[in-house]
C-alpha cells in the first residue's frame, strides 16, 4: 500500500527555495526545466490555498471571539 504524504507550507517552501537555485546556477538541463517550473507552479498553489485556508479559518475564529 502506497502513502501519500501531504506536503506542509514548510516543505513546500524549501523545495520552492531548493528548485530555484538550480535553475540560477544553471544546474538544470532544458529537460529537467519545465518539469521543476510546473512543479514550481503546484507548490506555489499549494501555499496559496493553504495561506488562505487559514486566513480563513482565523478570521472565523476571530469572528466567535467578537460575536
């Protein structure tokens, strides 16, 4: 049985960070390029949604708070 493991905000960050200095420092070659820039793009999503999940979620919080 395979698990699937969630990436976290954190992850995503680092391999974000990781991908981005291959590609300034010309380690990747053209075929590795648009597989790390769309992998790119999914992190950069992934953070995104996260980001407003919680911003969400704290906003609801701080709603009961007030309420």
């Amino acid at each position: 049985m395979v698990t699937i493991k969630k990436t976290t905000y954190q992850e995503a960050l680092v391999e974000i960070e990781e991908i981005l200095v291959r590609i300034e420092s010309n380690e990747l070659d053209i075929d590795e390029l648009a597989e790390k820039v769309k992998r790119v793009a999914f992190l950069l999503k992934l953070c995104k949604d996260k980001l407003q999940k919680t911003n969400e979620e704290v906003e609801r919080i701080l709603g009961e708070i007030e309420g």
